[in-house]
C-alpha cells in the first residue's frame, strides 16, 4: 500500500506541481501501465490514445500488448488498466490469449501491491458474449488479491457508427480524472464509476505467434489471381497460396483503399503518387507518429495499404481542425468532433468519407506526414473461406458482399473493401490480357482458425442455413463433403436452406447443380423476386421443413451450420427450439452439433 500512495504522489506532484524539482530521469518503471489485448487494432488504438492524453498531464504510462505481460515479475505492476476486446464467443484475441492462459490456470497468484481497472471492448448485440473477456480480466484479478481503483467499464460497439467511440471519450475523461485524486484519497476509498490525442509513439513490433497482428507490419503477401462478379452485390476474389488452409477457416483480409480514391485524395492534397519514402521522419507529424509502414516505400503503397482514407470519425474531424487555415473551418470541425449530434446529421447520415470531409473544408491543408498520422489505420475485415483445400489446394477463394456503385460518389462512404474489390473487378474486366509482375495486386493478411466443429466422418447429415454472402463457408462444407464422396467415402445427406434477393442473387446456384456426385438438397427463399407476392426468408423455409430438420436432429445426429445476421441467427435458434425441451438444445449446443458464425 506504501508503495501505492508514493507512486500516486509521484504521478499528483507532477500534475499539480507539487513537486518543486522535477527528477532528471523518468522512473525506471511507468507509474501507469494499460496494458491491451485487440484483434483488429481498435482498442489497442484506444489504449495508446489514452496513454498519450495522460503524458500530456505528466503522468508516466506505457501501453504494451497483454503478450508483453510479464508474470514471472508482478510486483513491478502496482497501477494497471487493462483495455481488453473480446473475440470469438467472449474469449481472448489472439494477443492475450497466452494472459487468457494464465488467469484461467494459475494457481492464485499474489497480485496484493496492484490497483487495476478493466474496459471493455465488446457487441452487446452478441448477447451471450457481450464483453465476456473484460468480465473474465476483471473478477480473476480481483480474485488474485489485486484491488480495484475504478469500477469495471463496458464499452459497446451496438447501435449507432461511433457508440464505442463515445463510450471510450466519457471513461477516459473520468479515468483521467482518477488518476489525479490525491493519493491518500485513492488509496483509501475504491472510486466509482475530452478530447482525444493522436498516437504519441509508434507500436512496438508484436512478439512472434500472433500471424494476424504481424500482418500489419509486413508488406501485402496474397496475391490476386483473379475477380468474378457472383451477383450485382457480391464478387468472389482468389487468392494464390502456398500455405495449407482448411475449409471454413477465417481469412482476416486487410482491405485497400481503391485507386480512384487515393487518385483523389492525392490530388486534393497535392502528393506525389510515384515518390519513394525512405526515413521514418519524413512520415512524422510534430510528435505523432502514424502506423508502422515498412520502409522504403511509394507515397502510393503507403496510401493504399496502410491507413483508411474512408472511414471518419470524432477523432480524426477534431484532429484536422488545427489544419484548417479557415477559423470557420477549425471551428466547425472542433465542434463536429465534439459529442454532439450536429455530427450524425452533417456525417454520419449523409456517410461522408475522409475525401467527403476535405472537400467539404477546404481550407485543411495537410502534408503526407499529418494525413498518415490522422487516419485511422488500415482494420482488417474477416470473411470466411468459401473454398476448400481438398478441391482447390493452391487457391483460397473469398466471397465479398458489395454496394451496388460504391464508386460513384466517393465523397461517400460505401464500405472500403467494397469500393476496393469494384474498383478492382473493373481493372480486371478492362485488362485485355493476363497481368505482367509489376501489375499483379497484393493484399495484407492471414488465415485463422474455424468456429465450426466438424465430425471425423462425413457421415452425419448436415443442415446448412445461409443468406446472402453467409453462403460462403457453405460453399466450402458441400466442396469438401463432395471431394469424399469422390473417394469413395460414405457422406450423409446435405441440405442446404438459403435465403436471398431474387434468382440473380442466388450465388453458386450453377455449381451446386452440376455437383457430382454429391446431391445437395436446396430449398430457397426469395426476399424480392420481381412477380413474388409475398417475401420470404430463410427463416420461412426453416419453419415450413421444421418437422423434417428436427427428424434429422433426433435420428441421425446431424450436424447445423449456420452464417448471416445475427437477426437471422437468433430467429433460426428460436425456431429450432420451438416446442423443444431446453435440456435437449442444450445436448445439441454441447456436442457441438448447433455451430454458426455471425455478422452485421
């Protein structure tokens, strides 16, 4: 507890001046360590924001990954705030899933000396999960001795664009604020339950083992072979690969920002597209440093595979007003980046990008330098692999829902990876003949693991349910379940409810009838087949075979799969479960024979 109070009078002094000679060297260890765990970049975004906000008040902090976490050295942590999202069904992201290890087997280790808190970085449209990681960190280190300074915080990503951007500026003004309680104060009585700061330091290269999170370090690896539009709102891209991969495995793709936009954005700031960066330096803003870019490269490929040139948010207006060489212009952005509802109708409705933005203020004038270290930097996007290895070993296909025309006003936001595959597939269909090696197109990213369990044998029957691009890894199981078939392998019946637009929208339709010798079963639902008097959905067709599903699940043990909307998910489930006693869905969902994978 000593240690505590002098550590919270170190962090006053500095803060209040209470000190009247400050120390020549900073302290050997920070008095603050946020320590993250974040699977696509956004909370680790948060904890390094918080960290350079808090060092503006003089207060030491470091954030650091949770695979950082030394747990043969506790005792150095005696002030912690751990910013964790959570992944999957509530569990670890990749990063903390070694700190997720610990907790979960360690045999009560003493954590007496630290003070911590816990925000969350969660989707509590994900009911069953909702922040299950944060709640995890939160009660196993209370449970280890550690006492809590602030209460447990739940960020939520539901509802509107910036919900968890709004959740994260309100506990970090308060968090702020505790840290700036006298010592005595916080260290006697727990407390109960602004403006963000660009990165003030680059990231640290992550340790080896986490293959999505040094994606965003290297260069772009995957190769495109080829672009086929499926449907006017889904287009399949095929990627070269050497590594093996498994058949509904998650391919966590790093989108690019489509030419036609980094044309523009390079023409309304004035870059030259063609220029090499060879230092650090020349891409560092004041004190903020952007993403980690490895070294040299194109202004071009800086701009397109390194930071969002779509997406805006609070953050980055607030962080172009000091850029606007118009009072009006910085004023307006200063307000717009503010909590405030002026930006749901000036931005957020209306779904301007960043290109939108500076059009709108044109007064902001920016160097390379600045742009990179606004913009948000690139998030990859995940999409199920809709091939399978046993049919196509060398080639992971993926099948991408699009806007229809998401480059014809691209002062809009229309999706990036969207805009990116449509701007790609035109390349594709203008080329008259196969790309030459400096043309070849590269992306950024990795494959992961699959939620869906799969039998030894591909005897049991399976249900498959899908709408819409939620037919990819469907795709997948019907390729595999057909190559054992080729081989003489015993297959169950395969039956496949989909749902859809219209006919147009049916996507894989000519493959699965001309499937051989596998038959798969398919029962289809229209939601606006031009004629159709009434919409239907795949929760329709589930309902009027429900007799026939239920049949399959009780004599045969057959296996459901099931991807789309979390709406559609739950609807499935209620359906499923309908008349049923809950004892027996809960000996389907433990044996593993209910499986789904959700989105949007």
């Amino acid at each position: 507890m000593l240690r505590f109070v002098d550590m919270l009078q170190r962090v006053c002094g500095r803060c209040f001046g209470w000190n009247s000679v400050e120390p020549s060297l900073p302290p050997p260890h920070p008095d603050v360590y946020v320590f993250f765990g974040s699977q696509t970049g956004t909370t680790e975004g948060y904890a390094r924001r918080l960290v350079a906000t808090a060092r503006h008040r003089n207060v030491h902090a470091d954030a650091m990954s949770l695979s950082q976490f030394d747990v043969a050295n506790l005792t150095q942590y005696t002030m912690v705030i751990f910013m964790v999202a959570s992944y999957g069904t509530g569990g670890p992201t990749d990063d903390a899933s070694a700190f997720y290890s610990w907790l979960k087997t360690s045999l009560k280790p003493d954590l007496s000396t630290m003070h911590y808190t816990v925000f969350g970085c969660g989707n509590s449209d994900y009911t069953d999960s909702y922040n299950g990681m944060a709640k995890f960190v939160d009660a196993k280190i209370g449970a280890f001795g550690a006492t809590r300074f602030y209460d447990l915080t739940l960020g939520d990503a539901a509802g509107e664009i910036d919900h968890l951007d709004n959740d994260y500026a309100a506990w970090e003004s308060t968090i702020l604020d505790v840290l700036a309680i006298p010592a005595a104060t916080l260290a006697e009585a727990h407390v109960d339950g602004a403006t963000y700061a660009a990165v003030s330091t680059p990231r640290p290269l992550p340790r080896s083992g986490s293959t999505l999170h040094a994606a965003l370090y290297l260069p772009p690896a995957m190769q495109v072979l080829s672009v086929q539009a499926l449907s006017s709102t889904a287009v399949q891209v095929d990627f070269a690969t050497d590594v093996p991969y498994k058949a509904t495995e998650t391919l966590a793709l790093y989108p690019q920002n489509a030419i036609e936009i980094v044309q523009a954005v390079a023409s309304r700031c004035g870059f030259n597209l063609t220029q090499w960066v060879h230092s650090p330096s020349e891409l560092t803003h004041q004190e903020h440093n952007p993403a980690n870019i490895p070294l040299p490269c194109k202004v071009i490929d800086a701009l397109t595979h390194y930071v969002d040139l779509c997406a805006v948010s609070r953050t980055i207006l607030t962080a172009l007003a000091p850029h606007a060489t118009s009072p009006s212009d910085a004023e307006r952005l200063r307000h717009l980046g503010s909590i405030d509802d002026a930006y749901a109708d000036v931005v957020r409705k209306p779904r301007l990008s960043l290109v939108g933005v500076l059009h709108v203020f044109p007064s902001v004038q920016l160097s390379l330098a600045a742009l990179l270290a606004i913009a948000s930097p690139m998030k990859p996007r995940r999409y199920t692999i809709a091939s399978s290895p046993a049919a196509s070993p060398h080639v992971i296909q993926c099948c991408i829902s699009v806007p229809e025309n998401p480059l014809a006003h691209i002062h809009h936001h229309n999706g990036t990876m969207g805009a990116c595959v449509v701007s790609l597939l035109k390349a594709h269909l203008a080329r008259a003949s196969p790309p030459s090696a400096s043309d070849c197109v590269w992306f950024r990213g990795s494959h992961q693991a699959s939620t869906f369990f799969f039998p030894d044998s591909h005897e049991a029957p399976v249900i498959l349910v899908a709408a819409g691009s939620g037919i990819a890894p469907m795709r997948a199981i019907w390729q595999d379940r057909n190559e054992a078939a080729k081989r003489g392998e015993p297959v169950g019946k395969t039956m496949l409810l989909f749902g859809c637009r219209d006919g147009e929208s049916w996507l894989y339709r000519d493959e699965l009838e001309a499937l051989a010798p596998l038959h798969v079963e398919c029962l289809v639902a229209y939601s606006r087949e031009p004629g159709q008097e009434k919409k239907e959905y795949v929760q329709d067709v589930l309902e009027a075979n429900l007799d026939a599903v239920v049949t399959l699940l009780d004599t045969a043990n057959a296996f459901v799969y099931v991807c789309g909307k979390i709406t559609m998910a739950q609807q499935i489930q209620a359906l499923l479960r309908r008349d049923r006693l809950a004892s027996w869905w809960d000996a389907i969902v433990s044996s593993r024979r209910y499986n789904q994978e959700v989105f949007g």
